[in-house]
C-alpha cells in the first residue's frame, strides 16, 4: 500500500520531469522535482512558519504568565487562552514534518529501485509514461540512461562508499548540512540576554529553583541548530548522492520561503501598527470633540433650566 499510494506517484512525477525536461539530465530533474514539491508544500509552510514566528514572538508573554499564575494548572489555562487568542496550535509545525517524512522515503525507494537496477525507470512508471518518447527510447537502450548531475557528479555514489571518499558528493553533502544550520538559525535567533542551555540548568542547581520553562525551550530550539545539520550529515554521507542532493535542493528552497515569510511577517506588522496608531489617534480626536462638545453645549442649556424652573414656580 505504501508503495502504490506514496513511492510510486512521487517517483512518477520525478520520472514525468525527467522525460519531459530538455537534455534529460537526471540531476537537473531531481531539482525541479524539489522545487516543485516544496512549492505543492507552500500553504503547509507559510503556516507552520507562521506559528513558528508568533511561538516566538508570545515568549515574553509566557513569561509574565509564569509570574502571574498561582499553580501550574492556571499557568496551563493561561497559556492556552493566549494560544488561543493568537491563532497559535502548538502541534501545528508537526505537520509538515509528517508530510515530509513520506516523501523523502517515497523518492529514497524509488531512487535506490532505478540506482540498482536503471530499467526499473521504464518498468516502474506508469504505461502512460513508458508511451513518451524518450521513455521508448530508453526502454530499447537503458545505457541511455545518465545518472549524473550535468556529467560532473555521479549521483549514484555515496561521500563515503565501498570506493572511498567521492568529494563531489561530499561537497554536497557539506552543503546541505550548512543550508540546513542556515534554517535553524534564521527561525532561533539569539539575544543579548539568550542563554545557553548549559547556563540555565546551572543556575537552577545553584539557586534550587525550576528553570523557566520557555527559556529551556528556546535554548534547546538554539541547540538542535547544530544537532539536525549533524544528523543530515551522518544521514546522507553513506547513501546515494542523489538523495543528498535533494536534500541540500530542498534546504536551499525552504531557506527562501523561510526569508519571504518572515520579511511579509515584519511588513504586516509594521502596517498593524501603524494602522493601531491611526485607530488611537482617531479615538483621541473623538474624544476630544466629545469633550469640547459637552463643554460648549453646557452654557446653552443653562437659560433653559432657568426657563423651565421659573414656569414652574409661576404655576405654583
């Protein structure tokens, strides 16, 4: 099941760009197939980065419920009124691991069926691809077929392999662990009063109080900057460098929509408070007529009053 309805449809698209593109450069259509999936992924990730940047930027607020709140149960109901009142879902930036975790496993079966065994690029796609014509022509002639980006790195090969270090793919590999630290980064951004994780947990041994639970977070989040660069690197130097290259691909891509976002984030919230700031004086102004309204108005009802009381005593 997995196989037909995740490895099999992604590898067809893959193959759909191959067959397609001009030159049918294998390394080139492995780009734009990243391309084009982390762009299908767009909505997906201008939300999570959304939530990533507001999770952010409420940290301060956390912090004054954490002052605030009597017990841990208030401090979790307080906390989720915020999320609330924010728009924020705390599991929300999981989904788009969830939905990039298949894919990468998709493309990394269907890459390593056509690296084993390059006629499984025929056999594999769907009959309405094996009717183009290049995918005819390489089904009569499979030595056709050009593992390579741009005739330069052997996409096949690992960094690390049976025949030693390959350095074009280690080059890559490099890269995508650099573009990944790159990301993080860009999302945990330290300040002046940023500490360590190392930092808090030894002023909570010194203290005898429980670290705050948002700066943990946040030190931990500017931790795994390196951790998940680490963890690609030793991922990728033993595999096939086609998939190294899809990930440094993708690394590239999101470091991009990552900038857009977060700039368009910045610009709405220059335009929210400017906006704020026509509201308030706006609010001022009327208020202002309001009171010189009232003021006004006041000596004019005055000879009416007299009016009305001096009617009154007449009829008395």
């Amino acid at each position: 099941m997995f196989t037909t309805l995740i490895v099999q449809p992604i590898f067809n698209l893959l193959v759909l760009i191959y067959a397609v593109l001009p030159g049918h450069n294998f390394g080139l259509a492995i780009i734009i197939f990243t391309i084009v999936v982390r762009l299908l992924m767009w909505p997906l990730v201008k939300k999570q980065l959304h939530q990533v940047k507001v999770m952010r930027d409420i940290q301060p607020e956390l912090k004054r419920i954490k002052k605030a709140a009597a017990n841990k149960q208030q401090e979790s109901m307080m906390m989720m009124e915020l999320y609330k009142e924010r728009g924020i879902n705390p599991f929300g930036s999981i989904g788009i691991l969830l939905l990039q975790l298949p894919i990468l496993i998709g493309l990394y079966q269907g890459l390593q069926k056509v690296l084993h065994d390059p006629h499984q690029l025929v056999t594999f796609a769907y009959p309405a691809l094996q009717h183009l014509s290049w995918m005819k022509e390489l089904g009569s002639d499979i030595h056709r077929f050009d593992a390579t980006l741009f005739g330069v790195v052997d996409l096949t090969r690992a960094a690390l392999g049976p025949k030693g270090l390959y350095i074009p793919a280690m080059l890559i590999v490099i890269a995508s662990a650099v573009v990944q630290f790159y990301q993080s980064k860009q999302l945990t951004p330290t300040t002046k009063d940023s500490k360590t994780l190392r930092q808090l947990l030894k002023e909570a041994a010194s203290t005898g109080k429980q670290a705050d639970s948002s700066e943990l977070n946040a030190a931990t989040a500017r931790a795994t900057r390196y951790l998940l660069p680490g963890m690609i690197f030793f991922f990728t130097v033993n595999i096939p460098s086609a998939l190294a290259l899809y990930w440094m691909t993708s690394g590239i891509v999101a470091l991009i929509q990552q900038t857009i976002v977060l700039r368009e984030d910045t610009e709405e919230m220059a335009a929210e408070a400017g906006a704020a700031t026509l509201a308030d004086n706006g609010k001022t102004k009327a208020k202002k007529q309001i009171i010189e309204g009232e003021v006004i108005e006041a000596p004019a009802q005055k000879p009416a009053k007299r009016k009305a009381a001096a009617k009154k005593r007449r009829k008395k």
